[in-house]
C-alpha cells in the first residue's frame, strides 16, 4: 500500500506489489532514472520468492483462515522494511534528480 499510496498517488489499480515495482521501473527508466530502475529491478531480482509468499500471504489473508509460524511472519515484515527503505531512498533521489 505505500508504494501505491505514496509512489503513485493511488492512480495504480493493483495491488500486485511484483506488478507495483515492475511498473516503478518502467516509469523510473521513461523519466531517465536509469540507475534507480536498475536498484529495483535488483531488489525486485533477490527477493522474488518472499514477494510471491507476501503476495499469497495478503491474498489468503483476505479469504482464508491462515496462519503463520513467527520465523515466516518476521521475514516477509523484515522485506517490506527493506521495501519501504528503499522506496523512500529512491523518492528522495529522484527529486533531487539522481539516478
């Protein structure tokens, strides 16, 4: 929700965070952010399979009576931590016009 929230003032209708970062890079390459398109493309890249499980986590969550052991929930909060890390270090630089 904050990158749709903060990134894209809510005008993106998914809440697909894969499908989020995928169009952040393509709108971050068209504005000539080349460098920060690459950063997310690389977080995207590393932690492919935990935004799949945040992914299914999120859809279950809505649909199903589903739990989740203490090591699964604090590695999914530990990458949406790094998520919004990012996020915001990527916001900040491109309207300083970096990257």
């Amino acid at each position: 929700m904050y990158l749709k929230d903060v990134l894209f003032a809510s005008e993106l209708k998914s809440h697909e965070i894969r499908s989020m970062l995928s169009t952040l890079t393509k709108l971050l390459r068209e504005n000539e952010y080349k460098d920060l398109a690459k950063e997310i493309e690389e977080l995207s890249r590393e932690h492919r399979d935990k935004l799949k499980d945040l992914v299914d986590s999120y859809i279950d969550s809505h649909y199903e009576d589903i739990e989740y052991d203490k090591t699964q929930a604090d590695e999914l909060i530990e990458l949406v931590e790094k998520i919004i890390s990012k996020l915001e270090e990527v916001s900040k630089r491109a309207k300083l016009g970096e990257g």
